[in-house]
C-alpha cells in the first residue's frame, strides 16, 4: 500500500509549505495553512486513446519557425472575440472571472449556444433542468451543445472522448475533483490538479477550455494565485448587480493585448453586446442640468463617452463629505484641494459627491477635466452646455495636461454631434475637424473662465 503524504498548502496563496505554520511566509496571512492529503502514484489524468508515441520538440531557429498567422476560432460574440484579441486560440485556457451572479454562466452558456462548433458545457453547479431553463431564457437554440453535469475529471474526460467535442466549457473550476488526490473539491491541490489536468488535455488535442472561477470577496480569483499563472488567458467579467451594464476585461492575455474591453447590457433573455456604449452611457435628455458634464474616455482602444455627476453643497456637519462612485477617491480629493488652491474656489466647507453614471469605474485621468467642469458647475449651479465635452487631466499646480489618442477622443466626440471640446493646450492636434469646436486650455482658470464666464 503506498504511503499517505500530505503537504502543507495556503489558502490564500497557494504556497506549499513543508510544515504547518501560523503564518504564511509567502503572503504573510495568519492562519492559512492548512494540510492536505496528495497521492501521486500513477498520474494522468488525460488519457487520449493513441497516446505513447508523442513527438518530442526540437529546438528550431527562430526563422525556420512557421509564422503563418494561427487560426482562431471566431466566438459569434464581436465583443468577447475583441477581448480575447480575434477569436479563441486553439488548444489554449482561457480563464473567466467573476463575482457570483454577475452573469458569467449565462455569458458562456450563450455563447455555447451560439457556436457553430460541437461544444461541451460542463456544469458543476446546476442541474441538466436548470440550465435548460437558463438556455430557453436565452433563446438560441442550436444542435451543437452538450451539457453534462459532473465534477469529476475522469468522468469528463471519458465524454470528451466519446464526444469529441471542438470547444470545452466549464463551470466552474472550483467544483472539479479528479481521483488522484484526496481532497474536497475547491481545495488548492484540487484546482491545481484539475487545470494541470485540463491543460495537458487542452494543449495535446488543441481543443479551446474555458473554465469559469469565482472570486473572493477582495476581488481575486478564488483559490491558489497559480491558477492565473497556468492559464493562458484571464478574463475577468465586473460590473454592479444593481446597473445592467457588465463590462468584459483581460488581465492576462497570452495572445493579444489586455487593454480591450467588451460591454454587455444584462436583459431578460441574457446578455446583448453593446456596440456602441458611447450611446447608452449618456443620458438623453431635453433640459440642461447643472452638475453634469461628459468626458471622453478611452477604454482599450475604444473612445468612450461617459457622463459625470457631481453635487456641491454646503456641508451639515462639521467635517464635509466626499463621496464617489466609479472615480478614485483620492483623485477626487486631490481635484478639490487644487480647485481650492489654484483657482480660488472655496470648497474646503461644502459635502462633494461625485458619480460616474452607468455603474462604471474610469480611471483613465482624462477625465479629470469633466470632473473639474462638474464641480464647479454644480457649485455655480449654471448648466454646462449639453454638447459640450472635456478631454485632459488635471495636474497639482491647475494646469491642464495633454491625454492621449486626443484625436481619436475629438474624432468620436464629432461623431456623436457634440458642438465642442475642451482638451489641452499642449494637445498636438494635426487632423482638421470641421464638424466640432475644440477649445485649447492650459488652466482651470480658463476651464471656468470659458465656461462660466
Ligand atoms: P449567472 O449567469 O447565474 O451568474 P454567475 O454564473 O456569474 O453566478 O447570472 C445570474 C443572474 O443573471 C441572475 O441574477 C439572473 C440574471 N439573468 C438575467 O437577468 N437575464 C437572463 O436572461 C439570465 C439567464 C439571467
Ligand atoms: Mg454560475
């Protein structure tokens, strides 16, 4: 009989330790350690049928390596397939993130149904029945996806052989066992095995696998950090749960770049792909209000105009309110204090609470111009005019500094039948743009100068 070992693994970062510990020295969190059987006799968990006789890789110079441009299989989904850079690659892990009810198994269980590929959803989590109902919500009925219900890999991998299918889903990670260790589901040693187990599957049939993994409450990817280091991509799917909107991101991507997001509007039979957020990030409407104003944005390589709101006033208490939704706190502070300082602006008594409308967070600093134009025209109480928009970022002595990609800003802002902008003075602006005003500032001065008069 072969012997019991156990190691000692972290909960929080899945370090192995030799010993049991109070703290972990890797990620210094007290009392994460804890110890877990692992039997590694015969491993293996994939086992293709005419396996044996695996070519071994030769080292090749790097001319003679064939650069002809790898396929990649087009998802159906414009704004999933611009995330991950075209299209999934294939025989690659892709990785989707996501706090629990946010939409991740209803975004791949329609994109299952979507494809034109033979495609296996695999759930953990939900029964046949319930996901049907999920499907038939959704709408989209094709004859290419399987769905099985198990959690154990030796289970799975003999319906893949049987299947054969052309892409893998999975949901979720954390609900995998395999037999070779002894574990509960979701314990590190688990996930670490079962991906190890989906990677060689993945990598030697070159079929895609996307896992979906939840997240803990600080954001990260529930269990080890290694999992985001195995996997090929990391795609993480945020938003509010109170707002429609969800928003798409990579913060790995093996293949392409991670700066590109994917917007989805959450309905009643599942996601729609918005094509062009500009339109549903700013509200329509007919009076002009004070306390607005619109920035242009920049997400990935995507312009985006979003719309600023803020409510200056005279604070109740002693010590004045200042209070954010999607914008840095502390950015919000520091716009306040040069407010103050460099242009006058008597701030430092009066509750400022600032929102970015849509539920979602910006940190691109080039909006920091419309959150100056916001203040102050909730603080003046005079409308900004609502085809007027801002691009640059304010630095600590009130001066207005250039963006970047300022053209491709004013070029969407023309587009969407904005009047004018206000961006940089140090702005290189070459491209003439006869349908729009741009007005070149170099001080929050000017800003309210211009604006208030
Ligand atoms: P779900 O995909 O189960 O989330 P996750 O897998 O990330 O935990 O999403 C669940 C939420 O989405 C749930 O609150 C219901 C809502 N929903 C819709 O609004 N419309 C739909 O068509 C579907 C399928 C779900
Ligand atoms: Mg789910």
């Amino acid at each position: 009989m072969s012997k019991v070992k156990t190691t000692f693994f972290c909960q929080n970062c899945g370090t192995q330790h030799t010993k049991w510990l109070g703290q972990c020295h890797a990620c210094k969190e007290w009392n994460t350690i804890v110890e877990e059987v692992v039997i590694k006799e015969e491993k293996s968990g994939w086992k293709p049928s005419n396996s044996g006789h695996k070519k071994a890789s030769k080292p090749l110079k790097i001319k003679e390596i064939d650069s002809t441009k790898e396929v990649r299989l087009n998802t159906t989904d414009n704004e999933l397939n611009r995330v991950l850079g075209g299209g999934l690659v294939p025989g690659s892990l892709t990785l989707l993130g996501g706090e629990p009810g946010i939409g991740k198994s209803t975004l791949m269980l329609q994109i299952a149904l979507k494809l034109p590929f033979k495609t296996l959803y695999v759930s953990g989590e939900e029964s046949q029945k319930q996901i049907k109902m999920r499907a038939e919500r959704i709408d989209n009925t094709t004859d290419n996806c399987f769905v099985l219900t198990e959690t154990n890999t030796q289970n799975i991998f003999k319906q893949i052989q049987e299947i054969e299918p052309e892409i893998v889903i999975i949901d979720s990670i954390q609900t995998l066992h395999t037999d070779y260790i002894e574990t509960s589901a979701g314990s590190i040693s688990q996930i670490r095995e079962t991906t190890a187990e989906l990677i060689k599957y993945a990598k030697e049939t070159n079929v895609p696998v996307i896992l979906i993994g939840h997240i803990t409450k600080d954001g990260a990817i529930a269990g080890p950090k290694i999992l985001e280091h195995m996997v090929d991509t990391v795609l993480q799917f945020e938003g509010d749960r109170n707002h429609v909107y969800r928003i798409l991101r990579a913060h790995k991507n093996r293949f392409g770049s991670t700066a590109e997001i994917g917007i989805y509007e959450m309905l009643g039979s599942g996601l729609r792909e918005v094509a062009n957020p500009s339109e549903i990030l700013i509200l329509h409407r007919e009076e002009e209000l004070s306390g607005t104003a619109i920035a242009s944005t920049l997400e990935g390589m995507r312009p985006l105009m979003i719309e600023i709101q803020a409510l200056v006033s005279t604070a109740v208490y002693g010590t004045p309110q200042r209070s954010t939704t999607g914008y840095n706190a502390k950015r919000l502070n520091m716009i306040l204090a040069v407010l103050e300082k460099r242009a006058g602006f008597r701030l430092g008594a009066k509750d400022v609470f600032l929102n970015i409308t849509g539920g979602i967070s910006v940190d691109d600093p080039a909006i920091d111009l419309a959150v100056v134009a916001a203040i102050l025209s909730s603080n003046e109480d005079i409308a900004v005019g609502k085809d007027v928009c801002f691009a640059g970022e304010v630095g600590l002595s009130g001066e207005i500094r250039p963006v970047n990609r300022v053209e491709q800003r004013i070029q969407e802002a023309e587009k969407l039948g904005f009047s004018t902008i206000f961006v940089s003075k140090y702005n290189k602006i070459a491209t003439k743009f006869p349908g729009i005003k741009i007005v070149l500032v170099s001080k929050i001065e000017e800003v309210a100068e211009q604006l208030f008069g």
